[in-house]
C-alpha cells in the first residue's frame, strides 16, 4: 500500500490554519472569532498527528488529546466572556468592545 | 484508496473552514465547523489515530459545536457591523495570511521529515491496541500534564459559572 506523503497532510494542516486565521483577522462577531481561534488547534492538532504516525512516535496524539481539553476549557470561559460582556453592552462585535480604551 | 478517501475528506475540511468565516449567520459557521471537525476525525483514522478520531467526534463535535450553538442562540444575531466592508485591514490580514501559507507551504514541501523515529510503529500499537498504548503513555510518561489538564478543566467550569453568573444586587444576596 502506498502511504500518502506526510507533506499532503502538512499541508492540508496549513491551509486550514491559515483559513482560520483570516476568520480572525476579519470577522467581527466574537463567537465567530472564538470558532476559528477552534479550528486553529484542529489544525494544529492534525500536524500533530500526522508527526506522530510518520515518527512512529505516540507522543503526538497524547499532546492532542491533552490539547482536546484545554480547547474544551477555554470555549467555556471563552464564551463565559462573551456572555457577560453582551450583558453590559448588547453586542458581541469586537469593534465595539472597546472597554480598555479610554 | 487512502488517496482518495484523504482527497475526499481535505476537500470537506478545507470547504468547511471557508464555510466557516464566509458563512453569514453565526449559526451556520457553527454548523460549518461541525464539519470541518468531523472530517478532521475521519483524516485522524486515515492516520491510525483512532481513539482521537472519537475523542474528536465527542469532545468538538458533541460538546464544543453544541456550546458554541446554545451561546449563539441566546445572544441572537447581533448586528455585525463592519462585515465584509472592503476596508484596508481586511486587505492587509488577507495579503499576510498568503504570506504565511506561501512560507509555510515552502517549508513542508521542501524539506523532508527529518527526526528520530519512535518505536510506536503500527504493527506494535496493532498488538496492543491504540487506546492502550495512548493510555500506558498518558499515566507514565504525561502523568503530570494529564493531572494538569484535569485541574485546568475544573477551573475552566468554575470560571465560565463565575463569569456568565447574573450578578444579582448585594441586597438580595445577603437576604438568601
């Protein structure tokens, strides 16, 4: 059988990375932003295993397993955020989350 | 085979993720990621990672997208502003992340996987399965960053309680 060459998956890894971070930098809606932030580490995440099977190596996917629950942590404080600034200020645009500016 | 199911399955992340900061409603960016996320655990097993192919499905797909959903419908649409105006920074983040492709994509494709190869081949997880070789490494090597996770995990719950808590006037909070 032969193996698809480690650089497809690598580069599969960047472009999703890389869509992901333009959602950052152009989107508005916090939530929004806080998905691609998401799809960042799953992207992230793939590099990973991908090392880890082309290495022979488990250490990869324990990193992402370990990775799966800091993600899962900061979604919930993540949005914890948005939600009570949406209380103060009715929006969840970050152009108008302005709040350490003076 | 593999070939085709990797193109299959690359074909939906990458459609997904441009699903994802195209879409116009935040639900369907949700729904989006949804994908993005499960085609990423079908790529997983096509990597013979298969415990993290249903980690995936059940820790994004189950709880993260569904978070991100209940969030979104609570606080409704909002109006966002600034959306898809043709602004100069818009313009500058999109030149940059070419950049940054074009460098990285240099990178992969022009060096091989140079490193030490570990002795998990596939043949020696096949023999003990891979949840029991992910397991074996998670409680002897990463015992500490597991330990950690879990604390982190724990003030995570308690911190998203705090923060989305209604802060109710003192009065009434010395009353109950």
């Amino acid at each position: 059988m032969i193996m698809i060459p480690s650089s497809c998956y690598l580069a599969l890894s960047t472009i999703i990375f890389v869509i992901g971070g333009v959602g950052v930098l152009v989107r508005r809606n916090a939530i929004v932003i806080l998905m691609c932030i998401e799809m960042m580490m799953g992207a992230a995440g793939l590099a990973f295993v991908t090392f880890s099977r082309y290495l022979n190596s488990l250490d990869g996917q324990v990193v992402v397993f370990l990775v799966m629950a800091v993600a899962a942590a900061e979604v919930a404080v993540g949005l914890g955020i948005i939600l009570s600034i949406f209380r103060h200020k009715e929006t969840t645009d970050v152009d108008e989350i302005n709040l350490l500016k003076w | 085979m593999e070939m085709v199911l990797f193109v299959v399955l690359g074909a939906i992340a990458i459609i997904a993720a441009l699903g994802v900061i195209i879409a116009r409603k935040a639900i369907y960016s949700a729904l989006f990621l949804l994908l993005n996320f499960c085609s990423l655990a079908g790529l997983y097993l096509l990597l013979n990672a298969q415990f993290l192919a249903a980690a995936q499905v059940i820790v994004y797909a189950g709880a993260i997208v569904v978070l991100f959903l209940f969030v979104t419908m609570l606080l409704g649409e909002g109006r966002e502003s600034s959306k898809f105006k043709v602004q100069s920074s818009n313009f500058l983040a999109v030149v940059l992340a070419f950049v940054l492709l074009v460098e990285v994509g240099y990178v992969v494709f022009s060096g091989t996987l140079t490193g030490t190869q570990g002795s998990d081949t596939p043949e020696a997880i096949a023999r003990v399965g891979n949840v029991q070789a992910i397991g074996q490494l998670l409680f002897t090597d990463y015992l500490l960053p597991f330990e950690l996770a879990a604390v982190l995990l724990l003030i995570g719950i308690v911190g998203a309680i705090v923060l989305a808590k209604k802060i109710r006037n003192p009065k009434s909070e010395i009353r109950n």
